[in-house]
C-alpha cells in the first residue's frame, strides 16, 4: 500500500523517539547490573525475567546499535552502552579456545548454548567491525576476523551439484567490510 506524504513521519520526530524513548529504554531497564551486560528477556507485559539466557544476536544488536549511535550522534552515553556490550561479548561470548562466539550464555554469563551458529558469528562480525569504526579499538577487529574464521570453518558444506563457485566463494574479509561501511557514510 502506497503511503501518502501525509503519512511519513518526518525524521526529527523518528530521532525524538529513538533518543527520548528507544535508547533510555535500553539504558535504563536493560543493564544488568548484578551479572553484567544486559537482561535477556522481558515478557509481553515488559516485566523482567531476570534469570533468562543472554543471547549473542541481542547483545550484538546492542553493541552495533549504540556503536552507530555513539559515532552517528556524538553521544557519551551510548558509547558507555557500547563499551559494555563489547567487554561483556569478550568476557562471556567469546570462545577463548576455538574462537567465535557462544549461542547463549546463561543470566550469569556461563556458556548455555556453545554450538556456533554462522548467524550469530555475523552478527559479531557487523557489531565489532561498527565498534571499531566508533572507538579505533584495533582489538575489535581482531575479535571480528576470528569471528570470520570460526563462520568460515562452521558454515555447512555445500552438496557436490551446487555451483562450485558459490561454494568456493570467500566470506568477505573484514577490511572490505570497513570500506563498504566507510563508503555508505
């Protein structure tokens, strides 16, 4: 269904609400303060399951969002939550002996669910890689390209009558990934 000009919201009014309501939201009801990192889960009623697994895709979604939002916006705020994120992802995420990050952790940052998910390695690729474009922090890239080599190593195998140069395609690499962020600025 075609929108009329009527019904766009305009974008200051979208940044009034991402700034006034989404981040405080985030700020505010999500930091876990007693385990680290952010809560897991609130219900539909927005009421808080404490002891619910922390997933890697939300804290992703985190750390590249306020990232952005830090670089985007200038905002210490969001860099405080970004920084959080990523030390949080390295201290509880991060598989130290094969590389790549965890599914899940459970509410006090164990490993819960230890397969590695090719989504969940690219969701660390794109919010390191925008961390780093925030902070400078070399580190971070590092972290990225080990996530590259662990979807790399744990992307399932193509059967023999797939295009064999689909299957021989390299994931990009992490520098390639800066230059198209870089480029969409």
């Amino acid at each position: 269904m075609l929108k009329t000009k009527s019904q766009i919201v305009p974008v200051d009014e979208l940044l009034q609400e991402l700034k006034g309501n989404i981040f405080p939201y985030w700020m505010k009801k999500m930091v876990d303060e007693e385990h680290g990192g952010f809560y897991g889960k609130r219900d539909g009623h927005d009421k808080l399951v404490k002891d619910a697994p922390k997933a890697i895709i939300l804290n992703t979604r985190i750390l590249w969002t306020f990232s952005y939002a830090a670089r985007t916006f200038s905002e210490p705020s969001c860099l405080k939550i970004a920084d959080r994120a990523y030390h949080y992802i390295l201290d509880h995420f991060l598989d130290k002996v094969n590389g790549g990050v965890y599914w899940t952790v459970d509410f006090e940052g164990r490993p819960f669910q230890t397969k590695k998910q090719v989504y969940a390695q690219a969701f660390a690729i794109y919010a390191l890689t925008e961390y780093y474009l925030a902070t400078n922090d070399r580190a971070s890239l590092d972290e990225a390209a080990v996530s590259r080599a662990c979807a790399s190593s744990s992307a399932p195998r193509r059967p023999r009558q797939a295009s064999m140069a689909a299957a021989a395609m390299p994931m990009p690499t992490i520098a390639s990934a800066l230059r198209v962020r870089a480029s969409a600025w």
